[in-house]
C-alpha cells in the first residue's frame, strides 16, 4: 500500500478541485487496480501519516525500553513524556 498510495498522493491536490462528480484516480494494490475519488486519495494520505506517526512513537519507545543507562523511573518518565498528537 505505501507504494500505491505514494504514487497517487501527488495527483490529489491536482484533483480536489475538480467539479466533475464522476473524476476518480487509480490505485494499485496487490495486481488489482481501483478506481478511487479524490477524497479518498486524501483520506489515504492522512491514515499514511497517521500509521508513520504510530510507528514512529512503537521505535521511541522500544528505544527507550533498550536503553540499558536508564532505570525504570526514567523510561517510565521519558516514554510519559512524548507528545502523542499530530
């Protein structure tokens, strides 16, 4: 998926604007294509953010819980810490 939805992210500011209710892009996954509206190409990309974002925090953490210099106070305090927004 993050090949596909990589490949039509640039289409969509392009497309947003569009006025024509039957405008749809094509989105490839596992040799299947799929005829997509823009807003769905937007609503891939932010739950594309949103999956780096969470995997991002899962490496942050697993760091913190490696780190072998900290006690468990510290990682605690440290993992507590991070900002989980956007």
């Amino acid at each position: 998926m993050r090949s596909g939805v990589t490949g039509i992210v640039g289409t969509a500011p392009d497309a947003e604007g569009a006025t024509a209710a039957t405008l749809t892009v094509e989105f490839s996954a596992s040799n299947t294509r799929y005829p997509i509206t823009p807003n769905w190409v937007i609503a891939m990309t932010h739950y594309k953010l949103l999956l780096q974002r969470s995997w991002d925090r899962k490496d942050a953490i697993n760091a913190a819980l490696a780190d072998e210099t900290m006690g468990q106070a510290a990682k605690r305090e440290g993992i507590e810490s991070m900002h989980w927004w956007l």
